[in-house]
C-alpha cells in the first residue's frame, strides 16, 4: 500500500496502490472467511516497499481506516532506502537522515492505529555493524554499509 494513500473507504483499492485479481469486496470476504476459520490468524497490508517512497506524505489517518474497512489486524512498515545518508556525529554515534521521516512514520501509524492493532517493522538488515563493539566488526555482507538501523 502507498504511504501517501488517498483511499477514502467504500472498500475499494482506489488510490491504494494494491492490485488484485478479484475486487475489493471479494477480498474482504475471503479475509473475514479466512479469520472465522482460523481465529488466531492475523493479516496485515504492506504499506511501503520498493515501489512506494512517499513517506514524508504519509496518510496515517487513511491507512487505519483501510485497516479497519477490511478487518485487517494492522500494518507491516516496509521503509525501504537504497542509499542511506548516514554519518558519525560528533559524540560517536551513527546518525541516518531517513530516520528523521522513519521515525515520525511509525508514531504516526501508532497514533491511528492503537494497541492492538499490530505495527510491525520490515527494518533492513543492519548486520549488528556500526557503534559500539560492533563498530571494527568484519562485516560479511558487502552491503551491510547500505543498511540502516531503523528502531
């Protein structure tokens, strides 16, 4: 699902990003179906990934209600970057500048959605590389520099 969504209920996909084969009221059904035959099961929309970046336009307050009009549990966060802007600050520590908008994202998404509605974090590997004792650590992953610690 795009961050900057626009969806406006009626249980549709329009302005989700999301396409399926079926229309939204079949889905919505096969989730209620699938729910009622498995009580403990929890599904959740993907908001983000690859294709959508949007976040410093996300629209929280339409996600939680995309969430609630499908009887969903609540949302994966799929922040994705491909080139992390970080550095070392004076006091030693790495900083990101995408987590100046990650951040606020995720307090966003928990403001519209309150416990128990379910956030989980899709966060990049970070290969436990880059402040403390991990700092001089041989990093096995050539891109393990690209990654950023999210939470």
């Amino acid at each position: 699902m795009r961050p900057d969504t626009t969806y406006a209920g009626n249980v549709t996909f329009n302005g989700t990003g999301l396409e399926f084969s079926s229309d939204a009221d079949v889905i919505k059904g096969a989730i209620a179906m699938l729910k009622e035959k498995n009580p403990d099961t929890k599904v959740l929309v993907s908001v983000g990934g690859t294709l959508y970046k949007n976040w410093h336009a996300l629209n929280a307050e339409a996600v939680a209600h995309f969430v609630k009009d499908f009887g969903l549990d609540g949302v994966v966060i799929d922040y994705e970057v491909v080139a992390p802007t970080c550095y070392v600050d004076v006091d030693g520590s790495m900083q990101c500048y995408e987590n100046e908008e990650h951040l606020p994202a995720i307090e966003a998404l928990r403001e519209a959605l309150p416990r128990p509605y379910i956030l989980a974090n899709a966060a990049m590997n970070v290969g436990a590389h880059g402040e403390g004792d991990s700092a001089d650590a041989q990093r096995p992953l050539p891109h393990a520099e690209h990654s950023v610690m999210t939470l």
